[in-house]
C-alpha cells in the first residue's frame, strides 16, 4: 500500500489482510519479540486537531516497529503563522520523514496531502469523512468478541450524520459480511444512509433487538446549537445506551465506543464500565491495527 486513506473503495482481502498483520503484530510484541522494520526511519504524526487515543497509539506503534517519531503539535507550529496544509507537509517531508500520519477537520485532506507529498500518508481523521484505522480496531475488537463478523448484526447509534467513524465503520463492517443498522434521532441519522447497504431504524428498540454488537458514537456538544438535538439529557433519555436497554441485546454482546466517552450521555456510567463494555479493548487494538498499517504503507 502506498497511501491509507479510507475504507470506501478497499477489497475485503486487503481489510482482513491488515486485520490479519495487526494480530500478527499483537503476538509479537505480547511474546516480546522485537522486530523493528522501520529501524532508521522517521514517522512524523501531524495532528490538526486534538487527539488522545489515535495520536499515542500510532505514537506508541510507530515506535514498536523501530521508527523514530516525530512530535508536532499544530498550536506552536508556523500554521499560526499563515503556512498552508500542503507547505507544511512538504517542509515536514523534506525533512525525510517516511510517513506523514495526518488528522484534520476538513473532509478530503488526506487525500489533498497524498497529491503534495512522496511519502506514505495515513489518514487518522478527516473531517465528517473517514477515520480508517478506527474503524480497523474495531472490527478487528468486533471478531475477538464475536468471531466471523458475516451475518452479525451491528448497530450503530447516535450522531452518524457528523461521524467519519460511522462511515468508515459502515464500509469496513459491510465488506465483512456483517448487517449494520443504524439508529439515532432523525436529525443525525436523515434518510438516504440505505443506499450505503444499511438499515436506518429510528426506532431504537428495534435497533438493539437482536444486535450483536452496538457501536455508540460521541455526540459532539458543538451540534447542540445547530439546532439539531434539543438537550443532551433529551438525547440521554431517547437513545443513551442504560444497562436495561443493552440487556435487551443478543446474549454475549459487546458495547463499544470510539472515545472520548460523554459518561451518562451516549452511555451510562454502568454500560462503560460493565461487563458488556470493550472500549478498553478498541483502545488496546489501536496500536496493533495502526503498526499494521504503517508496516504496510511506510
Ligand atoms: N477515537 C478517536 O479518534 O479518539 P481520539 O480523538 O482521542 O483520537
């Protein structure tokens, strides 16, 4: 792979070949055998907006695979000073980096960095758009706690309108064989997310009812004044995930979460911390799918 930049467009075989190398990955350096294919080499995370999960993970799976990593911060950086996104790729690349790991707000600006730069460019986040690796550790969660994921029913829940996670969650868990259902207040979940091969289902009962997993998405505060959710505790009331509506899940199910978790809003306190809760378990596989994909692109 020369670049990552989304699930839309990718073949089921390269997905469950990452998916594959990430587990690979997790043996190795759970038996401590230390490969360093990266040894000598530079991964530069250039980070356009904050991160806890994505940008320590790649951080720490960068480093796993030998590489150096180069720490960039947006706020002390020349963009304050008018630089543009591609002159600040390129000032980064000549440097010799040789991967620009790139998370920005705007929607196609890993693609827009993938046509300025030579090197590998991996897309942590852009805009509304995709976040490919999330949605890798996830599915990669997904079959430890369910195993095959084709004929699973997967729900995803909340503000899928805005959410780069949805999509690329949608594509990758469709291209698994899984059904996805998706559920939030109309405002967030509007019509026409069918034609991307998905149930839309506002009715959040019937949503959960037999799901095998539900995937409960952050709704993002800034949206409350776009008019678009009356309050988060209407939110809370009509589709926050309590420990009686996951109770109403298949047996064995899983809860999960991309982070950061509004406690008592999309999930309760309970659900997060419960027996059914693998967001811990997301964040662990953050790092064996991103050292996949930098091995794979770098
Ligand atoms: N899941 C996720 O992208 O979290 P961060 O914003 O903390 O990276």
């Amino acid at each position: 792979m020369r670049h990552f930049l989304g699930i839309d467009g990718m073949a089921r075989e390269e997905v469950a070949a990452l998916l594959s190398a990430a587990r690979g990955c997790r043996e190795e350096v759970t038996r401590g055998v230390r490969r360093r294919p990266l040894e000598g080499r530079t991964v530069a995370c250039l980070f356009f907006e904050d991160s806890t999960r994505t940008r320590s993970s790649f951080e720490i799976a960068a480093k796993h695979l030998g590489a150096e990593v180069l720490g960039w911060n947006v706020r002390n950086s020349s963009v304050s000073k008018g630089e543009s996104f591609a002159d600040t790729l390129r000032n980064i690349e000549a440097m010799g980096v040789c991967a620009l790991v790139v998370r920005h707000p705007s929607s196609g600006a890993a693609l827009l960095a993938s046509r300025k730069v030579a090197c590998a460019v991996v897309n942590a986040g852009d805009g509304t758009h995709e976040h490919p690796t999330q949605a890798l550790l996830d599915a990669l969660t997904l079959q430890d706690s369910l195993g095959e994921l084709a004929g699973k029913r997967v729900a995803i829940v909340g503000d899928v309108l805005h959410s780069r996670v949805a999509r690329s969650n949608i594509h990758c868990l469709r291209l698994l064989g899984a059904r996805v259902v998706l559920s939030g207040p109309p405002t967030l979940v509007p019509q026409g997310f069918e034609s991307l091969g998905c149930e839309v289902q506002w009715d959040l009962s019937r949503a959960l009812a037999g799901a095998h997993a539900v995937i409960a998405l952050r709704i993002q505060s800034e949206r409350l004044g776009d008019g678009l959710l009356p309050s988060l505790g209407d939110y809370r009331r009509h589709w926050g995930l309590s420990i009686a509506r996951v109770d109403r899940l298949e047996k064995g199910a899983v809860v999960l979460h991309p982070g950061p978790v509004n406690r008592g809003v999309e999930l309760s306190p309970e659900v997060v911390d419960g027996p059914a809760s693998v967001i811990l378990d997301q964040v662990a596989n953050g790092v064996w799918v991103r050292m996949a994909v930098l091995e794979a692109c770098a």
